[in-house]
C-alpha cells in the first residue's frame, strides 16, 4: 500500500498567494523589517493555515541578519550641514526604517579613500545587512568590494549597469528636458551650467545630456565645474557674469542649492537683476531656495521618497530578491521668481 507525501510548502507558493515578492515573505516571517504589518499579518496567517515550516538553514541565515543598513557619506562636512541634499535623504531612510523597525548606521568620513576602510570593517564584522551608496565613480571601489564580501548593496545612480548591485536609477534626461524648456520658453540661448565634481558619474552625465539637449534647442551651453561649496559657486558665477556681453549667459543651472544661493548673492553684488538680466535655477531644492530673494526656480527631486525607494530595494535583495533595478520617479519644477525672458 503506497502512500502521497504532500508537497513541501514554500516561501513562492505563499507569495504567489499572496502576489507579493518572496523578499516581502521572507521578511514577515523573520520578523525582520521592509514590510508593514497588514502584509506581515497575512503572511503569517496563510503560513499558519499552510503549515509552513522554513528550513533550518533559511532560520540560521535570517537570525544572522542584524536588521541594520549602512551609508558611509565621503563629503566635505562644511557641504553636508549647509546643503538640503543628505538631509532630506538621510531622514526618507529613517521614516521607512522607523515604520520597518530597523536601524541606520550612519558614518561621516574624508574624500580620500576613508570610507573604504569603514565599508570593509563592517561587512566583515557583519554589523549591518547592506549599505546604500552615492556619488558614484568611475571604476567604483565599493562596488567590488562589497561584491567579493557578498554584501548586499544599492547604488543611487545615474547609470543602468548589470554589474551584481542594486541601482536606483534617476532619469536625469527627464530632468534635463524640463530645466531646459522651462528656460527655452523665455526664450535663452546662452545657458551656463555650474557643476559638482566631474569625478562623479552623475555629473558628467548631466553636463552631456545638458549639451546635447541644448544644442537640439539652439542653446549653447557652457559648464564649469564647481565642488558644491559655497565659494566655488560664487568664484565661477563671477568668472562667467564678468565675461564679455556676447559670451555672457543669460541663465545659470546650478548643481545645487548652496552654489546657486551663492550665484545669486554674487549677481546681486555685480549689479546683475534676477531675474531681469539673468536667470538662475538650482538642480536642488531646498528651504535655502526658498528663503533666498527673489526666491530660487528648483527642482523637486523627492529626495525623501527616493530615499526611501532606495531603502526597500535594499531591503528586498537582502531578503533574496533577484530583481536588483528600479527606476525612481521624474522630480518636478518649482517655479519661482528667478526665471524670466532673457534679455535681449
């Protein structure tokens, strides 16, 4: 006389049922954070009426996992406590940590190769399940790093490469697009574009989507690499207000909200109208462009949000998901009194 064994349930029969991810599973049965607890319910009520027992091996792996994640900032701190960038950031981690009950640990470090070392002690020591990463390089060290460690990761990028990390991809072609139709309906042809460091990837590809975009316009652009700092976005406002008229820009795009703050104060000091004479708008928004007069034209990337994107998609590929990609939301122009007609 034989007897049917039943098949085995799994964590991909319940999130089938479910039609949820298997990340989402494995984190409300492990108790662990990156799901909220409605799913987490309904996982363990269907996992209680299934009779599901997860293998010892996924229990010693899970109890391994210290509900931590990591973001190691390489910045000059003077930039870091003046710029709404990282802090905006660095609290979307916290709002999805704080819902997810896991925990951020967070270290400032130089711009020389520090950060190296602190992504090397605490995988090795496995004090967090993975970092999120920014200001990404040419031949990023991190990234082999943290491969060969079998960390996992999240870039926060500009580029879609299948090269084993997670990456949170930004359309900067979209933000490009609206910057300079907001810009091309007033009618300016001679724009300027103070950047960041040309040593981030992020950058560059913002200055080449810049000059591509602005020539099918008939704009001609011109880029100046600035290093976010306040001085350097008022030295290279003043270098290009004090060029020749016929070489002057009649707009300014500025890598962030500190240097175009300083872009403005600077064409305030040079006699310069804002924006009667000359238009500025900030890649960044923030309470500075805001407060700023006349108030500063910026984009809304949803810095929150896409931190927090950033952070699920961590969540998931440290919970077993095979889908490392994801594309976070276009950001949205707020139109201030800084932009106006060019003048003639």
């Amino acid at each position: 006389m034989s007897s049917t064994r039943p098949e085995r349930v799994t964590i991909s029969d319940i999130a089938r049922r479910l039609d949820i991810s298997k990340a989402s599973v494995s984190y409300a049965l492990n108790g662990r954070p990156g799901v909220s607890a409605e799913t987490r319910q309904r996982v363990l009520e269907l996992a209680d009426e299934l009779s599901f027992h997860p293998s010892s091996a996924a229990v010693a792996l899970a109890a391994s996992r210290s509900g931590t994640i990591g973001i190691v900032i390489a910045r000059d701190p003077k930039v870091i406590t003046a710029e709404g960038f990282y802090m905006r950031t660095l609290f979307g981690v916290e709002q999805y940590l704080n819902e997810a009950d896991g925990s951020l640990l967070l270290r400032l470090t130089g711009e020389n190769g520090e950060d190296i070392d602190v992504y090397r002690r605490w995988a090795r020591q496995r004090r967090v399940d993975g970092f999120i990463l920014y200001d990404e390089l040419d031949d990023d060290p991190r990234i082999p790093l943290l491969v060969s460690m079998g960390m996992p990761c999240v870039m926060v990028t500009s580029r879609d490469l299948d090269d084993h990390i997670g990456r949170l991809i930004t359309p900067e072609l979209e933000t490009v697009t609206v910057l300079l139709d907001h810009l091309n309906a007033f009618g300016h042809r001679r724009i300027a574009h103070i950047s960041g460091p040309m040593s981030y990837i992020h950058e560059r590809v913002r200055a080449d989507l810049l000059t591509r975009e602005g020539r099918r316009r008939g704009m001609r652009m011109r880029h100046v690499e600035g290093s976010y700092g306040y001085e350097s976005g008022a030295e290279r406002t003043r270098h290009l207000l004090t060029l020749p008229a016929r070489s002057r820009p009649t707009a300014l795009i500025v890598g962030n909200d500190i240097m175009a703050t300083a872009a403005l104060r600077t064409a305030g000091e040079l006699a310069i109208d804002v924006p009667g004479a000359l238009s500025i708008i900030a890649w960044d928004d923030s309470v500075l462009c805001e407060v700023a007069r006349p108030r500063l034209t910026a984009m809304d990337h949803g810095l929150m949000e896409k931190a927090r994107l950033a952070t699920d998609l961590l969540f998931r590929l440290i919970g077993g998901d095979t889908e490392p990609h994801r594309l976070s939301p276009v950001g949205t122009l707020l139109v201030r009194d800084s932009t106006g007609p060019a003048s003639s």
